[in-house]
C-alpha cells in the first residue's frame, strides 16, 4: 500500500485518538519496544510484534462486548421478570388474590375441604 493511504480508519471517529493511545498501552503492558516507534511509524517493527498488539486489542474488545451483551441481557431478564410479576400483583400483596378473599384464607374457599373435594 503507498504512503498516504489509510484504510484501517475508526468507525467512530471521535474513538481515534483514544484507539491510538489505548494501542499504546496495550503495547506497553506485553512489553512491546515502544521506543522504535518514531512519529507514530510503525513501519520499522516487525510485522509479527505489530500484530500482537493489535491481536490483543482485539481480543479485550470481544471481551468488553461480551461483558457488555451479559450485563445487557441480564438487566433485560431482571426488567421481564419485574414486568411479570408486576402484571401478576394484585393489590393484595405478593399473590394475586381476589380483593375480598384475606390471605389467611387462602385455600379456603366456599364448597372446598381441606381434602380438596367439594361438599
């Protein structure tokens, strides 16, 4: 590719600055000689050393969307169980009770026994 042609551009481009330092910490923490890079060039270090970094960038970037997708379907499931349960309240308490029937006689109801067979 000639000088000057750029095609690995951010989709955001407001993360391309934080991209690029980020790059450079990541290249830090598995101990990548940073001080080759003059200016930015990276053209001078092996391709093989260039590409750990950016493998490894890739690789926390999966795992922030699969964190991002767990804490999102978690947070989905909590508000469906909420809505449920929410649609199943009646106004007397955690079970949906008729507004007359008290919750000490639950089960209790006219024509049942204790065995469960009408009288």
């Amino acid at each position: 590719m000639a000088r000057g042609q750029k095609r690995n551009r951010a989709l955001v481009v407001e993360a391309g600055n934080a991209l690029d330092q980020w790059k450079y910490e990541i290249a830090n923490e598995i101990n990548f000689p940073t001080g080759q890079i003059v200016g930015g060039y990276w053209g001078n270090i092996p391709s093989a050393q260039c590409g750990a970094v950016g493998g490894h960038m890739v690789k926390r970037m999966i795992e922030a969307a699969e964190r991002s997708l767990v804490e999102q379907s978690a947070v989905n499931v909590k508000a469906g169980f909420r809505a449920g349960l929410g649609a199943n309240l009646g106004t007397t308490g955690a079970y949906n009770l008729p507004g007359s029937l008290p919750a000490q006689n639950v089960g209790q109801q006219t024509g049942f026994t204790a065995t469960g067979l009408q009288q």
